[in-house]
C-alpha cells in the first residue's frame, strides 16, 4: 500500500479510537466509607441529574453538601435541595471540573477535571469521575512523580502512566469503574498544577508502549535494582520478553544503591536449618558465611537444597534479594546493593539517565526490551496488519 493510500486510512482508524481511549472512569476514595461529601464547581457551574434526568443547575459561587441515606442521595446547597434514589451526576457544561472532599470521614478537598457521579453501594457512596485521558496522566504523574523532576523523566513517567492505564481497564470492572485512585491502582488526587509536567504529557500526547506483539506492557518499576535488573519469572515465576535482566550502571551512586543488615549467626543458621540446609556440615556453614556474589543470583550461596534469595529477602525484610555476606564474630553481616524486586525499570538510574541528558525513549528501551512507542490510535491498525 503506498502512502497516499495509507493516511486518509489511518486518519479514520484514529477517529475510531480517540472515542474509545477518550476518558478514564476512576474510582475515588475507595478505601474511604464515604457518607458525607461536599462539591462545588471549579470555577464554573455545574449542571445536576437525579437518576438519568437534569434537575437543577449549581452555580459557581454555590457548594453542595450530599448525604448518603437509606432512601437515596439527599443533596443540599444555599439555592437547592434535590434527592435522588440511586444517583447524581455533575456535569461541568464549560469544561472546568469540579471540586470534592469527603466531609464524614474528613479527606482534603481536590478539585478535579470532567465529571463526577455518586451511586449508592452498601449505604455508602461510590464516587466516579469520568476524566479525560490526557488529563488523568497529568494527575498521576504529579502524585507519582513528584515535583522536580527532569523533563525527559516526566515524559518516560507519562507515558507508563498512560500505558498502565489503558492497560489496567477491566481491573475495577466489578466495581463499577476502570481504576482506582489509591497506591492499588495509579495514585491520583485530581487535576495537575505542575507546568513541566503539563509540557511532558502534551509533548507525549496518545504515546504508549507495546512489546513485539503490539501488547501494552506492564511498565514495572522499583527503586534501585543495585547495577543489575531481574528477569520477571525469577521473581514472580511469569516471564514477559521485555522484562529481562540487564546490566545497569545509572543507580550506582544513587540513595538507595547499598544497604547492610546484621543478623545473629545463630538466628541465620537456625533459619536455613529449618529450611533443610546441613549446618553441622562446615563447609555448608562457610558457603552461608561468607560468600560474595559476582553478580544477581537466584540461590543463596550455590548450596543444596537451593534457598531463593527473593524467599531470603522476605523472610528477614531485606531492602533487596542481591547481597554478600561476611561473618563478624557472633553476628553475620549482609550487604546489599539496591532496593525492591529488580524488575523492570529502576527509577534512581532512570532519574539519572535523564539528568546526565538521555531522552525518555532511550531510557525506556535501556530498562524494557524490544519495546515500541506507538500512538494508541494505531495500536489496532499494526494489530490488523498482516492478519
Ligand atoms: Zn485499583
Ligand atoms: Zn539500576
């Protein structure tokens, strides 16, 4: 197919889909029972609808205190009063979004883009916004990311961001919406205020990541991975082709690149003892002694029956599975190199990259293997090509 052909074709496809990724229906506060909830407009009024018909109109200078009760939605503000039996939506008619905090228990006040809809489930309220996709990344790198971060940073985060998302879409299924707003999902707190991000998600605007088989990946991510990342089947006994183990020299010098833990020799050798290890044999207690790993590996000092380091890690609470260890007296001492499970992209070296002036694309393809970055209204044309 020569080009000429080919644009007005994917000028269509991308009609199609901007429509289906256009929002994110996210589930606020809940972990929160939330019976009591005050709106407001954010700059702007909101239209009301009492299950599925408009019933009002609240203006901007006008907040609204809403009530779940056994009979329904009871909802008040200084000009209103309305009740609904299963739901209230607000509707922001100029764009700007609304603003809500939880009132009974007490949360901070957020303020929000798109839309919000309050429904009923077990007495309490379950809380939806409907918020445009770009708009949604926005709010997420700034409660992931933080504030000052480098530019090509917030572009690699809003771009697993919106990966995650677009990915994650069935997980809230049951509950009515596609994610939640907590650490289970992606943390979100409402509309971004942070002007580098907002440059980061425009300039990343619809880009997501997929692997050789044109699937969004699972953009994992730790701390520090210690100068080597892990294969995802040795921690987690799945294995993904571009989350496989490579060498890392980014984190090196980072915060989290060492840590060191004593442990009582008796308390170790009583541990491994336990899981079936000879201890009386004193080569055995030498090997688990004193032993200095070359790089990353799966089992604690080469010995039989072979005892997973990761098992190790959370079993005396280790910041890594990636250590030496040296004996001192009656004590052992383990030394380690980084922090968290090692899969996938390390965020100590990914800062650094970015500060030493890589680009957010190099970044991602030296942490995932084989990856591509696509705009997501291309995705079902390169799935359909060749089929
Ligand atoms: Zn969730
Ligand atoms: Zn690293």
């Amino acid at each position: 197919m020569n080009r000429f052909l080919l644009s007005p074709l994917l000028g269509l496809l991308a009609l199609g889909a901007s429509a289906q990724y256009a929002d994110m229906r996210v589930g606020l506060l809940r972990n929160t029972s939330t019976r009591q909830v005050m709106v407001m407009g954010d700059g702007g009024p909101l239209t009301i609808w009492a299950d599925g018909k408009q019933v009002g109109e609240l203006a901007s200078t006008d907040g609204m205190v809403l009530k779940a009760t056994p009979g329904g939605i009871e909802a008040r503000s200084l000009m209103l009063v309305i009740n609904a039996g299963k739901s209230l939506v607000f509707r922001s008619p100029a764009g700007r979004g609304f603003r809500m905090r939880s009132v009974a228990p007490k949360t901070p006040e957020h303020a929000y883009p798109g839309s919000l809809e309050l429904g009923l489930v077990n007495g309490s309220f379950r809380l939806v916004a409907t918020v445009p996709l770009e708009e949604y990344v926005g709010g997420v790198v700034q409660a992931e990311a933080g504030k000052e971060q480098w530019m090509e940073y917030y572009k690699l985060q809003a771009v697993s961001c919106r990966t995650y998302a677009l990915a994650n879409k069935r997980r809230h299924a049951a509950d009515g919406y596609e994610v939640c707003d907590g650490t289970h999902c992606q943390v979100f707190h409402g509309r971004n205020r942070v002007d580098s991000i907002r440059q980061a998600v425009a300039l990343t605007r619809d880009l997501v990541v997929v692997d050789s088989d044109i699937q969004l990946i699972h953009a994992t991510f730790h701390s520090n991975c210690g100068g080597e990342t892990m294969n995802a089947e040795d921690v987690w006994s799945k294995s993904e082709p571009y989350l496989v183990s490579t060498l890392d020299t980014f984190c090196l010098h980072e915060p989290h690149a060492v840590w060191e833990k004593s442990v009582p020799r008796a308390k170790w050798l009583g541990y491994l003892r336990k899981l079936g290890v000879n201890t009386d044999d004193s080569e055995v207690v030498a090997s688990v002694t004193s032993h200095v790993p070359e790089c990353r590996e799966l089992y604690l000092a080469n010995i039989r029956p072979a005892v997973p380091l990761t098992q190790v890690r959370n079993d005396f609470h280790l910041r890594s599975a990636y250590f030496s260890i040296r004996p001192e007296g009656d004590m052992v001492v383990l030394r380690g190199r980084g922090f968290g499970h090692g899969v996938g992209l390390c965020q100590e070296g990914a800062m650094n990259m970015a500060r030493k002036g890589y680009g957010y694309a190099d970044i991602l393809h030296h942490y995932f293997a084989n990856v591509h970055l696509v705009k997501l209204q291309n995705l079902d044309f390169f799935r359909n090509d060749g089929m």
